[in-house]
C-alpha cells in the first residue's frame, strides 16, 4: 500500500512539473510500451510460478 505521505506528496511533485514514471519509456512510442508491458507480464508470470507451489 502507498502511505499517506506519499499520496500527498505526488500530488504536489507533480504540480511542480516533476517527471514521474519511468523516464525511458515515451508513452507516444507504442514500441516501447508494448516491449515494457511484455516485460511486466512476464515478470508477473515468473512470480506467480515461483509461489503457485506455497499457494495451491
């Protein structure tokens, strides 16, 4: 969970223009996110692997 210092701090980071997200990846570049949401799959995919074993 996000703490409450932190919901209020993004709020105000983001008022005074600072860049937040990932820098490296241009939301006008559907490359690029198709290739980060490739990632993040398969990341989540390797994880739920790793702990079906505890789970089930």
């Amino acid at each position: 969970m996000i703490s409450a210092h932190t919901k209020a701090a993004l709020p105000v980071a983001k008022a005074r223009g600072a860049g937040l997200g990932n820098p490296h990846l241009f939301a006008r570049d559907p490359v690029l996110a198709a290739r980060a949401n490739k990632a993040q799959v398969e990341n989540a995919m390797r994880r739920t692997a790793a702990v079906l074993p505890y789970v089930e």
